[in-house]
C-alpha cells in the first residue's frame, strides 16, 4: 500500500524553485533515505512531507487522501511523527513528562503547559526501555547529554505511535559511541513495527546503507538517482556529485 505520495511537488519561497517537479511513492514498511549535498532542496522536501511546508506547485497524498494544503498538525492525527536534526523536547520538563505531553498532543489532549500530574503508562515505559531512558524518568530532560537528548526527541515520536515516522539527521552531532546505538534502536523498531513507513535524511552514509531499502540521491532541487542503497551508493552520479572518489563504504 502507498503511504506517501508526491506529484511534481514544487516549493520556492518568492525565488527560484528550492524543490523542483519532485515525484515520490513511499510504501508501507519501507524505510527511504533522501541524502543530497548541501542546498540540493532534501530538507525543504522533508518539511513538505511532515507539512511543515506546503507545496507551491504539486500535489501530495497520505493514505490516499489529498493532503496538499494540510499542516504539520493534520499531518500528525494522521499517524506522522517526526524528528528533528536539532532535538526540540521541552527542558523545563522531566523525561518522562516529555513523553506524556507528546503522547497526549497526539490524542488532541495537549495544548498548554503541562500542569497536571502526569499518566505514565505501559506505552510510555516501554518506549523509555527502547531508547535506554527508562532509569532516566523522573531526570530533567536539561540535564541529558547530546546523545540521550535525540534519544528523547526519538522516544516523543515513537509514543505517538505513528504509521509513518520521519528523521531528519537522527546522528547530527552524536558521539561515535552513540551512532551504533541508534543504528541498532531503528532495526529493532523495523522489526517490531514492520508495518511503520521511516523516511531518514542524514549524512552519516553508513547508517543510510544500514537502515534503507530505497536510497534517493538530490541534487539542485530534483531527484537525481535512486535505488538500492548499494546501487545509488556505487553509482558514478552519486560519488560525482556527493560522495567523491574517495569515499569508503562499510559492509554493504
């Protein structure tokens, strides 16, 4: 089944098109990378994917319903969630705080500064194991370092229990010991939610090739290549215009 459909998406803000004549099919349970060098439109693309931004020309589609003009908001009763490459979570909150405000936001529940005691529940403690939180509940969320950080933003979106979950950059800014973790974390989440749809973008081209079934190269604004991880990985367009001749994949 199609989750995510674009059709000869455009988006500029007044100049020249930043995305441009992009078509995209996304199934269920597929798990795509967008990877593109600095200024090739992934971002802007992602942002209309999640409805933070809305196409200028184009059409989009989710779960077969027309979605073009809908905001991040619809997007998310909807069954998206998503992740950000600068974690956003609220710090004067605690851990576990973070996630009921999250999961309640989902549910149409939350739209004020928590002030009521909150309701853990299973979903909540089971999300919190996933990601290696669970001894850190009742901590700040100030207080975590960078890696624990993303992995509280990560948890934010898994307890809303998404049909479709988008991560921009999931490893900006993490230590290399934290890298594996996540890498592990999201093949854990596929295996046990195989009918969960993730959009990844990232540098980080070991963790693209150790997560995608479907990589796509952007250039300029446009889909340039896509494919296979190793196809698009070995492909000559990828190394010219990305990752250079130098570049040295892991295990594929």
């Amino acid at each position: 089944m199609t989750v995510l459909e674009l059709k000869n998406v455009y988006k500029n803000y007044g100049g020249p098109p930043v995305v441009q004549d992009v078509s995209l099919s996304i199934s269920t349970g597929e798990t795509v990378a967008i990877i593109g060098p600095n200024g090739a439109g992934k971002t802007t693309l992602f942002g209309v994917m999640a409805g933070e931004h809305r196409a200028t020309k184009g059409a989009v589609s989710l779960f077969g319903k027309d979605v073009t003009r809908a905001g991040a908001k619809h997007l998310a009763h909807m069954g998206v969630a998503r992740t950000f490459q600068i974690a956003r979570y609220f710090p004067e909150k605690s851990v576990e705080q973070n996630l009921v405000i999250a999961r309640d936001a989902r549910k149409g529940m939350y739209c004020k500064p928590l002030s009521r005691t909150p309701r853990p529940d299973g979903s909540i403690t089971s999300v919190l194991e996933a990601v290696g939180l669970e001894s850190r509940r009742h901590q700040s969320s100030s207080t975590l370092a960078h890696g624990d950080r993303k992995g509280l933003e990560l948890a934010m979106a898994l307890v809303q229990n998404p049909s479709m979950l988008l991560m921009d950059e999931p490893t900006a800014g993490m230590g290399a010991e934290d890298i594996p973790r996540t890498v592990q974390l999201v093949q854990r989440l596929r295996e046990s939610r195989p009918d969960m749809t993730v959009v990844i973008t990232a540098h980080d081209m070991n963790l693209v090739f150790a997560l995608a079934d479907r990589v796509v190269l952007m250039a300029n604004g446009r889909i340039a290549l896509e494919g296979k991880p190793a196809t698009v990985r070995d492909h000559p367009l990828t190394r010219e215009i990305y990752l250079g001749n130098s570049y040295e994949a892991g295990p594929s």
